[in-house]
C-alpha cells in the first residue's frame, strides 16, 4: 500500500508539472480544452513566448511528466505481476492513484491554485470576469462523476486486463 501512496503522489506532482508547463510555458489555447466554455473563448492566443526559450522549457517539462506518469503505470502494473495480484489488488491500487489525484486536482488545482491564487489568471488575465464570483473553479458535477464512476469504471478495466495475464 506504501507504494501504491507513493505512486500517486508522482502521478499528481506529474500532472501538476504538466500543468505548470502548459499554463506557465508552452500557452497554447489547445491545452485548456478542459476550461469551461466562457474561459475558452476569452482566451486571447499567444503568438510570442512569455520569455525566449519559455516554450523549449515548457516542452521538455511536459515530455518529463508524461513520461512520469507512464512511469507510475508501468511501476504499478509490473509491482503487481511481481507480487501476484489478484483482480481487487489491482482494483484498489488503480482505484486508489486515481482518488487521490482527483482529490488532489478538486483541492490544489481548482480551488487553491485557480481560485485562491488566481495562477491561471495572472497567465491570462482575459479570463479574469469568467471566474470572479465562483466559489469553485471548474464543473463540480464532472469532476465528481470522474471521481465516483468514470476512474472506478476505469480501474476495473485496467485490473481485469492485468489479470488476463
């Protein structure tokens, strides 16, 4: 179970890295697909790097975290092959990574960082109307149906696969 927390852990500071290089560096409009529809269409494109070299910087810190996330995958699935899993071993440690990181992303990303901190609108303040006044950043209802259906519905998948083999 130690190692299932540890996974997750680098799956979020994965995801937060991915999220930094996206927002802080590369700024492509394309990467905020997962903004509401208001945000979307407030956001003004970026011809110009926020600094020479920001985009090769944002780039190579994506490259890394998804890198570290195939990673945590590769780590999680081999560990349990080792082990010999059975079908809810799997269920949990894949159940598990994927709780805490939506928990992580509901408190971190969508409260703290986007509505506390105001990060991504110091990125691009176009959006700054589209979210005062929210108490939460992002869709609730979607990031609770991720949370209750959608990763469980995945992690069953992905430890019946696993225990094909």
């Amino acid at each position: 179970m130690l190692l299932t927390i540890f996974l997750a852990i680098v799956f979020s500071a994965a995801i937060t890295i991915m999220l930094l290089s996206a927002v802080a560096f590369i700024q492509k409009k394309e990467f905020f697909a997962s903004a509401p529809k208001e945000a979307q269409e407030a956001i003004q494109p970026r011809e110009n790097e926020l600094f020479y070299g920001a985009r090769v910087i944002g780039w190579t810190l994506m490259i890394f975290s998804i890198l570290m996330i195939a990673g945590v995958g590769v780590i999680s699935i081999w560990n349990g092959f080792r082990s010999d899993f059975t079908f809810w071993q799997f269920f949990l440690r894949f159940v598990s990574i994927f709780t805490i990181y939506k928990l992580y992303d509901m408190i971190c990303f969508d409260y703290f960082l986007l509505m506390k901190f105001q990060f991504f609108q110091f990125y691009f303040p176009e959006v700054k109307s589209v979210y005062s006044g929210r108490k939460y950043g992002y869709n609730i209802k979607s990031q609770l149906l991720k949370l209750f259906v959608i990763f469980p519905a995945a992690s069953a998948l992905a430890a019946w696969i696993c225990t094909l083999f």
